[in-house]
C-alpha cells in the first residue's frame, strides 16, 4: 500500500497535468509533454494516470470536448463543421459517430431536438410547451466537504473537478463512492461568464481542515427544494428555469440567502450523458411562507 504521502505527491502532479489539459482542449498534446508537466517518466506516466483518475487520457480529453460541444450545440452559434474542427476532429462524419455514441443523437439532431425544448422565452407561452418536473421539499444535514473554487463559464467546472479528483485520490478518497456537490453563487445569466464563481466540492470528514486550495466549506443545513434531473449537465438549464420559473413563485416559499447546490448521484466517467442523474437544490427559508 502507498504511504498517504506518496499518494498525495503523485496527486498533485497528476492535478497540475489534468489542469494543463483542460486549458488546452484546442492544443495538440502528447503523452510526452503531460508527462514533463506532472515529472513522471514518460514510459509509466499514463499508466499512473489511469490508474488514479480511473480514465485514460484520451479518454477525458474526448470527454471534455464532446461535453464542449454539446454546450455550444445547445447555446452557441458554430456550425456543426466548426464545431467538429474545435472539438479536434477532421471530418463532421467522424466527430458525428462519436457524439452519438456519447450522447444518443447525431449533433445536428441533437441541436434541433434539445434546441425546441428549451422553455420559450415568452411568459404567456402555453404552459405545455415548457418541461415539467417534480420538485420535493426536504431537510438535508449539514455537510462538510473539500472545495475548490471555480472562476468563468459553469460549463467549464469539470476541469475542477478533475483536479479535485486527483487531490482525493492522493488522499486515499474514492471520487466515485464520496459524495460530489457544485456550489453555484451566481445566475449565468446575470453576469458575464468570466465573473462567474462556482466551487467544486467532494464530501470530506468534520476534521478536515483545508489543504492548500483545497478549502474547508460546510453546505448548510436546512430545507431544500430538491428536483432530479437525468441527462447531460449540458442540458441543466431546463429544470432550473422550471424551478425558479414555474415551482418557486407557485410554491409559497422564499428561496434563503445561499447557493445553489448540485449533487451529482451517479459517475459520469462510466456511464452515458443521458444516464447522468444530478439533484438541484434550492435552499429555502426555515418556514414556509404564509
């Protein structure tokens, strides 16, 4: 068995690899270069890595960029070619067969069809054109967990949380069996995307006390408006525009002064976007409304 600290100095130089790769998503990058970011010998570096981060590296680079893709196919204005080029494959063909082993459709099928369920816009719309989803008021316990802070898009925090998984491992956590949560502190739309802030969180013992970056957060205890969601993260939008658009003000409760806060319930690296099951949790005053 590894001694915690050696496990914890392999996982932070697998941290500064992952973090070098998601910057550079439109990079080319060799096994070489990864392995000179994080001092491993290039003829065991990948090996490491797959065993500590439980993927390979092409693995989650093409995981990253189809997930990329799918935001943009959803809220961006690339054409499909554009989008398969930025994504790093040669041919619309090539990038379309691996996007609908991964999310089910064909881009463009996906775009057309994901695109005409977005809740419309306007208030007055027919109420049977904006999804519907269940929404369960419940007490969730105070959690202490390890956070990392997250800066820019929302739909970039996967980067975090790939760094958050390498720190976990070095600490002898497992990322697939501890619980992970998202803190969310802003509306996306409220601000611009570089000013977003975000933490990227796994649940951790009560003496943790920080590490680093690593901080010590506790999300709170109390009443929660909890709702399921099953599906890719890219298409979260949805339910959170149900929940603040149609629950809350039909609900007579007041959403409290606190993030937003995600739990992600099943592992998105060994099962298929549209089996990603992720709890939203609005956290609400400590009574209901009169």
């Amino acid at each position: 068995m590894q001694r915690p600290a050696t496990r914890s100095q392999y996982a932070a130089r697998i941290d500064k690899v992952v973090a070098y790769l998601s910057d550079r998503l439109d990079q080319p990058l060799t096994l070489d270069r990864l392995a000179a970011v994080g001092h491993f010998s290039p003829h065991h570096f990948h090996r490491i890595y797959r065993g500590m981060m439980g993927e390979t590296v092409a693995e989650t680079l093409r995981r990253l960029r189809l997930h990329r893709a799918a935001v943009e196919l959803l809220h961006g204005s690339l054409t499909l070619d554009a989008v398969a080029r930025r994504c790093g494959y040669g041919s619309s063909a090539a990038f379309g067969r691996a996007f609908a082993l991964a999310y089910g459709l064909p881009p463009g099928e996906f775009r057309r069809r994901q695109g005409s369920a977005q809740p419309p816009p306007c208030p007055f719309a027919n109420q049977e054109d904006t999804p519907m989803y269940e929404a369960k008021i419940e007490r969730q316990p105070a959690i202490a967990v390890a956070a990392l802070r997250h800066h820019g898009p929302y739909h970039d925090i996967g980067q975090a949380f790939g760094r958050l998984g390498a720190w976990a491992a070095g600490r002898g956590l497992d990322p697939v069996q501890a619980r992970s949560f998202g803190l969310y502190y802003d509306d996306p739309e409220s601000k611009p995307a570089s000013e977003l802030v975000a933490d990227a969180c796994i649940q951790v013992e009560e003496t943790f006390a920080g590490d680093g970056e690593f901080e010590r957060r506790t999300i709170a205890g109390g009443r929660y408006a909890a709702v399921e969601f099953v599906g890719p993260y890219a298409e979260l939008e949805r339910p959170y525009r149900w929940l603040f658009g149609e629950w809350l003000p039909a609900s007579g409760e007041e959403a409290a002064d606190a993030p937003v806060v995600e739990e992600y319930l099943n592992d998105p690296q060994s099962l298929p976007p549209a089996e990603w099951r992720t709890a939203i949790r609005l956290p609400l005053r400590g009574d209901a409304a009169p």
